[in-house]
C-alpha cells in the first residue's frame, strides 16, 4: 500500500478577507507614537478651536454649524499627514517585505489602506460633530445663542472635504514612498500653486479650476452648484486621481527589500 509523501499534499489556505485587512489597517494607524498622537491631535484640535469660539466669538454666533465648521479646516491640515503615514510607515518601518509576503496581491493591501483611512477621515467629522454639540450645549449654559439649527447637507459635503484631504495625502505616499518627502511636497506643492496663481494673472483662470483651496472651499457650507462640483471634480483629478494611480502602479512594481 502506498501512501502520499506529506510534502505532495497541497492545501488551499485561503487569504485574510477585505475586511480583515481594512481592521489590521486601522489597528496600524494607531501603532506607532507619531500615529497616536495625530489621532489625539484630531480630537484636542476640534475641542480647541471650539473652546476659542466660547471664548472670544460673540454670543449671536456661538451656534452648533458654526462650531462644527470651524473645526473642519484646521483637522484637515493633519488628515494629509495621516494619509501619507498610513502608506510610507510600511516602507520607513520595513515591514513592507512581511505585509507583501503574507498579502502577496499588493493591491489588496493598496484598497486596505485607502479604506482605512477613509473610515477615519469619516470619524474625525464624527468627532467634529460631537465637539460642537458639546460647544452648543455650553454656549447654551453660558448665554450664547446656543442655536441647533443645522442643514444636514453640510454634513455631508464635510465628510467628502475630509475625505479629499485624507486621499491627497494618500496619494502622494503613495507616489513617493517616504515619509518627509510626501509631507513636505503635500504641503508645499499646492501652496506654490496658489502663489503664483493668486501673482500671474494668466493663472486666475485656472486656479478655478485647479487650486483645491478654491474648489473644496464651497464644501464647507450647505450649498454646493453644480459648476462647483464640475470644479471640484477637475482639480480631483490632478491632486488625488493622478497621485493615486501613479502611486498604485509604482507601489505594485517596487522592488521589496
């Protein structure tokens, strides 16, 4: 009688879910220092610019949209960060070779992780939120207007502003596979655009169209046009769309060491 040799069997072990890799993302955006303290900076940021409102807006104007408006933009300055260390602390980290080999289809991990920090961006409005509650409940205690009114449509348009923000940063960790270089270009590239397109009158034009400090800033109110969205969607192009799939195809072919 014969038998088959252990080694001849062969047994299909199947791969870790979407789902599974999204969870490991989300744990990895809170495992390092600079990680952690990024996440807390989101929250102590929101509460600070709301206790500033308590304290030195006037009291007409100490109402929940108000509040959580004013914590959109400055949590969106540390979203790109977020973005960019979610991909590059692969590579800075090197465990790079260990999550490729355990998830050889590297776009499986690429999705993962653009999943993950858009779930994140997504909580950082959550948090917005719950901070102008708390800043209308108190302005409400202290004599300010304490007005709920509130159009839902903001919130949404928020949740794409943080969103864009998030993928930008994303993307240029993507395309330039390090840390300092992705940040410092995130940041410096889109100001210089808007020097010289706010210095070269040829450049007015354009920047309507290009310059997302232009095109995203409708999001931050309850109505959006449609040529604003037309707007939008072209300088999504060249600031996320471009980036991302530049990177994805530079990040598939990179050679692992």
């Amino acid at each position: 009688m014969t038998t088959t040799p252990p080694d001849t069997v062969r047994r299909a072990v199947p791969g870790p879910s979407l789902a599974r890799l999204i969870g490991v993302e989300l744990r990895k955006l809170g495992d390092t220092r600079a990680g952690r303290w990024l996440l807390a900076s989101i929250g102590l940021i929101a509460a600070a610019i709301v206790a500033l409102q308590l304290r030195f807006v006037d009291d007409a104007g100490q109402t929940f949209s108000n509040f959580f408006t004013a914590s959109l933009a400055p949590v969106a300055l540390l979203l790109p960060v977020l973005g960019i260390l979610s991909i590059t602390a692969e590579w800075s980290q090197r465990t790079a070779l260990t999550t490729f080999a355990l998830v050889p289809r590297r776009e499986r991990v690429i999705v993962a992780k653009l999943a993950a920090v858009l779930l994140a961006a997504l909580a950082s409005v959550l948090v917005s939120l719950a901070v102008a509650a708390v800043g209308t409940l108190l302005a409400g205690v202290t004599g300010g207007a304490g007005d709920w009114n509130f159009d839902p449509a903001l919130a949404g348009h928020a949740a794409v502003f943080q969103a864009i923000n998030v993928l930008i940063g994303a993307g240029f960790g993507l395309l330039l596979l390090n840390t300092p270089l992705a940040i410092v270009t995130s940041l410096l590239l889109p100001t210089v655009w808007g020097i010289l397109s706010a210095m070269i009158s040829a450049l007015h034009g354009p920047a309507r169209w290009l310059d997302t400090s232009v095109t995203m800033e409708p999001l931050l109110g309850p109505d959006v046009t449609a040529g604003q969205w037309g707007r939008l969607g072209v300088s999504l192009l060249v600031w996320v769309v471009a980036p991302l799939a530049a990177g994805t195809v530079r990040t598939l072919r990179r050679e692992v060491h």
